[in-house]
C-alpha cells in the first residue's frame, strides 16, 4: 500500500510519556507550550501500545516535547513495549538525567536505541542554547551509556543528534571530536523553524546552511501516531499547544482514532496540498498566520 494515502497505515509510535523537561533550549518551543504538565498513566499506555501493535505498529519512540528520565515509570513503560512485542522501541534524551542507575533501567527494560541531543561542542555554548551548564555531565553521562552497553553484552544503539544554528554551526566537528569513540551514529540537521511567532527569537537561529525543509505530503500524518501525555491523538511531534488534536484515546481505540474525521481530512489535505486554515500551513511555507484548531 502506497503510505501516501488516505487509507495508510501507521508503522510507528511517539508517545509523550511526559511533557515535562528541565532544560530551556532557544531552539525548541516547549516555553511556549500552553496545556498543563503530567506523565502517562501506565495502564493507558499500556492499552494503546497493544491497540496499536494490533494496528500494524512495531515501532515505538517513548518522548516527544519532555525529558523521558523525569518519567519515574519509564522503565516499566519500556518493558511493556518490549513484552507487547515491539520490535524496536527507541528513546531521546538531553543527557543531564541519564546516570548510570536511570540508564541501567531503560537498557534492562530492553529499549533498543537512546538519543542523545547535544546541541554544542564548548560549555559556554551548551549553556547559551541549553539554558544549563552541562555539557561535561552529559558527555559523562554518555560514556557511562557506552560502558553500560559493552558491560551489559547489549545491541543497544547510540546516537548524538546535533540542531544546528547559527549559534553553534562552528562546533560541529568539536563535538564529533568529543563523542565518535561512543556512539553509532551522529546526526546533523539545520533548525526548522516551523510555525514559530513573528517575534519568536527561533526566527533569527538560522545557520548558513539554511533551515530544515519538510517535504509535502508531511510523513508524520500518513505513518506515524503521536500520543500525548494525557492520551490524546496529535498528528504532529511539535504540537505544543494542541492545535491538530485527532481524537481522544481515552475514550476511543486507536483504530478508531486513526480513522477518524479529523485525521482522514486531514491527510487528504496533504495529499491535496491545501493547508488553508490550518498550522500546517504556517509549517510548511514558515509564515506565521492565523489558523482553526483542529476540534475534537
């Protein structure tokens, strides 16, 4: 089946497990974030990762706009995954919480990849975009996930990724020096500004090399579900401020949620390639206009 289609069928999974974070990145809107904070009930989690298993998904990153290790109940929500029979359950972190009793959790709990977001190669530029003096704890903390790895006999997965601005397009390679003997794989991308505010300071961030461009249709409405904390459907990874809200999983299965009104006029949008009224548009074309949430 083609997956650009309004019948396609989701392959992936990023759960919110929380929507909390302890860092202040100048590159991410999660300052701007409007709905409330929590973490994900267990047992809700627990349900849609079996509805969506059932739906065809066999793959499962657990984050999205919050820092996985303040999920006290991670590991249990990484065994459920591995146990439900997902084949390949990755997760992302800023690094700060990532000690060796946190990583021994998630590694023993069977999660097959972790992320690092490194996003500067000095400490004087970790803190201006992290908001944190931490670069020498998380390169730390990264090599205890690199001694863990081989200690523990796992086929786990390590990986860097760097958002590149014009704050720290210099320091690429300076923290590829620090991290290569670690990790599998390092990974580069420019900002996308997306559907930032005239005067958001995300505006002035870009590098040299330019900003990140989505292709159209959006993958993200055709294959992959994302859950909110709080058991929401979302069609996007960075929808802060729960503009493009499909359903409701606490009242609706996944499979209903994924055939839902909102999610099937939303993907024939993309497929039409009409944004008019929506975020998406704002994404896409990096304008910032006025646009109708998407109502449940």
């Amino acid at each position: 089946m083609d997956i650009f289609s309004v019948n396609s069928q989701p392959n992936d999974m990023l759960v919110e497990v929380t929507n909390r974070c302890n860092y202040k990145c100048n590159f991410c809107g999660h300052s701007k974030m409007a709905q409330h904070f929590g973490d994900i009930k267990p047992d809700l989690l627990k349900r849609i990762l079996r509805e969506a298993y059932a739906l065809g998904v066999r793959r499962v990153g657990l984050y999205t706009i919050g820092e996985m290790f303040l999920c006290k109940d991670i590991a249990i929500h990484v065994k459920n995954a591995k146990d439900t029979g997902y084949e390949y359950i990755y997760a992302d972190t800023n690094g700060y919480l990532a000690n060796k009793s946190n990583l021994e959790a998630v590694i023993n709990a069977g999660v097959d990849s972790i992320k690092f977001s490194i996003n500067a190669g000095k400490a004087e530029t970790y803190k201006k975009i992290h908001g944190r003096d931490a670069l020498e704890t998380v390169l730390d903390n990264l090599k205890i996930c690199y001694q863990l790895k081989n200690k523990m006999n796992k086929k786990l997965k390590i990986l860097v990724s760097f958002v590149v601005t014009n704050q720290n397009e210099d320091e690429i390679d300076i923290l590829r020096e620090k991290i290569t003997p670690y990790i599998d794989t390092y990974m580069i991308h420019p900002i996308h500004v997306r559907h930032n505010g005239k005067n958001d300071i995300r505006n002035k961030l870009e590098p040299k090399m330019g900003k990140y461009k989505l292709d159209i249709p959006c993958f993200m409405v055709f294959t992959r579900l994302h859950i909110t904390f709080d058991g929401l459907l979302t069609a996007c990874c960075q929808d802060f401020n729960y503009d493009l809200l499909l359903a409701n999983l606490n009242n609706t299965s996944v499979k209903e949620a994924w055939e839902s009104k909102n999610a099937v006029e939303l993907r024939k949008a993309h497929l039409n390639k009409n944004f008019d009224g929506l975020l998406c548009d704002n994404c896409i074309k990096e304008t910032f206009q006025k646009y109708n949430k998407l109502q449940l």
